[in-house]
C-alpha cells in the first residue's frame, strides 16, 4: 500500500497533522519509534501559559489555548483534561522586575491579556505565594493539562480517521522515489506520497535522511513531581528568569519544571545532576513556601530542540517536493495542535488562516 501522506512522530505536533490530514481525505501513516505522545508530549508540565511563549507566538497560543479548552469538540474520544487558572510570572529583584515588564510589554503588543500588579496583589491572586515578590504579570488566559494522558485522548481520534498506526516502529532513513517516499526500518519498508517531518528534538537527524542541514540546539531540563499533599496554590506560576513553573494538580501532586537547562544529546544517555535538582526545589520552596513540607518522589529530564533562531520551523523543505517539516517551537505543547492544523492545511493546497514559519533560513547547506 501507498500512504498518501507519512507522518513521523507522533507527539502533539504530529498526531495533529495527521487526524487534520485524514479528515482532509488524504490516507495517512502515523509513525514512531514509540508510543503515541510517550515522550516530550507526554512527559512534560501541561502548562498551558501564554508567559511561556515569544511575542511572535501569542496569536497562535492564543488559538491553542482554546482548541485545549475544548478538545472534545475537535479530538473524538477522551479529551485530554484540562483546567483553567490564572498564571502569574513573578520578579524577586530589580534586575527580574525589569525583566518581567518587557517581556510583559511585547507580550502584550501581541494580544497577550497580560496585567502587570505588585507583590501584594499577586498574593491575592496567589495566596500560597511568598511575600518576596516585587512584582508579578497575572494573565487570566493560562491552565493545566494533564499531560501524560495526551496519548490516551489522540488515539480514538487517530484510529476513528483512519489513519494507520505504526508505534514502536522506528525509521532509521528515507529514500526520495520519483513519486514519493520509502521510509526504512527494523521493521521493513514503507511508502508514501508525501511525508511530514515532526520529530520534536530529532528533527535535525529526520532531516538529514532528506539531504538537508537544519543545525538545533538541543537542550535538556529538570522535571520534578512531589507527593500529593494539601492544596498551596491554584494558579500556574513561572518565573520572570525562566527558570522555573510550578503547577499543582487536582490530586495534590506539585509539578516544578523549568530548571537550568544543559546541553543534550539524544545519541547520549541523560541523567539528572544533584545540583541542578535541588536549586530548581530551592526556587520552588521560595516561590510557594508550603513546599517546603512536600517530598520529591521522581525526577527527570525533557529533552527540547531549539532552531538557531528560537523560532518554529513549520513549512515546506526547500528542495525536497512534497515533504514538510514541523519542530523547534517553543512552547510545543500549548501550540502543538493549532500548529499542527496549520501544517495540515498546506499539505493538503489549503491556505492557512495564520502564516507558518518555513526553515527556508535555518537550512545552512545541503548535506552531503
């Protein structure tokens, strides 16, 4: 069988791309080397936080905050659960504060409802917050999803569609044919028609089964999970600096993420550093000082990639017909099902209602 469209990796981004494909009447593979959003889709804090996102971001955030909202009018089957709080990125010194206010100050020239208050009000908002704050943007548009059930959600969609299924089936490299794709694997051989590239942080390896040269900077960041403990805070909070999010689910549980993130390889084997662990728990107990009484119960690592100019690449590849990329967002996430939409519609020749972002000026050269 000849798919129409193969598409691989099946995070957010991925999953996304392929349901809006199918119900755009194309046959589409849906591949990975894992399980449907088991890795950074999966694995991640769920914040749903526009002071996360670059200015340039906002308008598309904005839209994928709703499509999270009301995912079961989109996404068949169980949408992933979402709840929507206030979020609040708080300043502890001068330096932060000025900081804050011009991340507030683009934020907001993008639409972003982002109101800068004092310490004292933002503890009004944030009761469990430390007096310690000088400053706080507060921005209603903000929630939590629970984001290790993201898999569970997209699966009776994906399957509903159509679309064929291929987990745990790793691609190891990708011949261009005259009228397509044959994707290589343990597994044996696949075709396609079209092939869509949406490989999070091995999205520069994927392209360079194409001849492509798309350098990323891949990073790694401390997650950590705490016991279930009596409810300290109802707001998704960040800080000014970036080196911290802190979100507490329904059932007690303190997600902190943000951390110091270190240089990554996904060739090598990555584990959490001591120092890095208990300076991200530091900055949490000082942001919400009831976390002093919680224990850690697991920590990990996420592994982002990073294009050399921050920004997404989302759009045709030069030189290879009827192939597509889609990676490099940050945050991937909260914008993954709009952005993947997006793709979708120009796979299939239709005009995107918002403009994508093509690696046009990230590839440096072809590869040899």
């Amino acid at each position: 069988m000849i798919f129409d469209c193969a598409v691989v990796g099946a995070g957010v981004m991925g999953c996304s791309t392929a349901l809006h494909l199918a119900r755009g009447g194309m046959q589409v593979a849906l591949l990975d080397r894992g399980a449907i959003c088991g890795e950074a889709s999966g694995a991640n804090a769920g914040a749903l936080t526009m002071q996360a996102a670059s200015a340039a971001l906002i308008p598309y955030a904005l839209r994928a905050h709703e499509m999270w909202l009301h995912m079961a009018s989109w996404c068949d089957g169980r949408p992933v659960p979402v709840t929507a709080r206030p979020g609040l990125s708080i300043a502890f010194t001068e330096a932060e504060a000025a900081m804050l206010e011009e991340q507030a100050r683009v934020r907001r020239r993008s639409a972003a409802p982002i109101e800068l208050v004092s310490g004292g009000r933002a503890m009004e908002i944030e009761p469990g917050l430390t007096d310690r704050v000088l400053l706080a943007g507060h921005c209603p548009v903000d929630g939590i999803a629970s984001a290790h059930l993201t898999g569970r959600a997209f699966r009776p969609a994906l399957l509903d569609a159509g679309i064929a299924l291929f987990e745990k089936r790793a691609v190891d490299g990708v011949d261009r044919q005259p009228h397509g794709f044959t994707l290589h694997g343990s597994q044996g051989l696949l075709r396609a028609r079209r092939i869509v590239m949406a490989g999070g942080a091995w999205l520069e390896g994927m392209a360079a089964w194409l001849g492509v040269a798309l350098p990323m900077r891949l990073l790694a960041k401390p997650l950590v999970v705490t016991e279930r403990i009596r409810p300290v805070m109802r707001t998704v909070l960040c800080a000014a600096s970036g080196h911290l999010s802190l979100t507490q689910d329904a059932k007690g549980g303190v997600l902190i993420g943000g951390g110091w993130a270190i240089g990554a390889s996904p060739r090598n084997e990555l584990q959490v550093q001591s120092d890095d662990l208990r300076e991200t728990i530091r900055l949490a107990a000082r942001a919400i000082p009831a976390l002093r009484e919680a224990r850690v119960l697991r920590a990990w690592l996420g592994l982002e990639g990073d294009t050399a100019d921050g920004m997404p690449a989302i759009g045709p590849i030069p030189g290879v017909p009827d192939a597509w990329m889609i990676g490099g967002v940050q945050p991937g996430y909260l914008t993954g099902p709009y952005l993947g939409m997006l793709l979708a519609r120009s796979v299939l020749g239709q005009e995107p209602e918002m403009p994508l972002f093509p690696p046009d000026r990230l590839l440096v050269q072809k590869a040899a």
